[in-house]
C-alpha cells in the first residue's frame, strides 16, 4: 500500500494424480511454523489427507 513492498511467500500444496492444488500466503520470513500451517489448512481444504506426503526443505523450496 502507498507504494510499500509486502514481503510474502506462497506455500503451494499440489496432489499430483488428482491436480488438486491450495495456496497459502506467508507474510514475512519462511519457517517451520509457517509452512505446518500451510500444509494444515491446504489438508483442511482437501477434507482429508494423503497417504503419502513429501516436501522439499525450507530453503531448497525457497526462491528469492
């Protein structure tokens, strides 16, 4: 706002047979809390969770 950069990131959760996907903004720094509570309300949305799941590390998934 007023020409202010918002400093945020998108924690993206995809199901690749289904192509189900949900998006999460986390506003300042990546952490762990942050990417539990993407991961938690993308499972929320999805009414369900898989029986597998993997994620890439918090800074490898990182792109700055």
């Amino acid at each position: 706002m007023a020409g202010a950069r918002l400093d945020h990131r998108l924690y993206h959760f995809r199901l690749a047979c289904s192509g189900f996907e949900h998006a999460h903004v986390i506003l300042g720094a990546e952490s762990y809390v942050a990417h539990a509570e993407g991961l938690q309300n993308a499972l929320w949305a999805l009414g369900g969770a898989p029986r597998e799941h993997r994620s890439d590390s918090l800074l490898a998934a990182c792109a700055t």
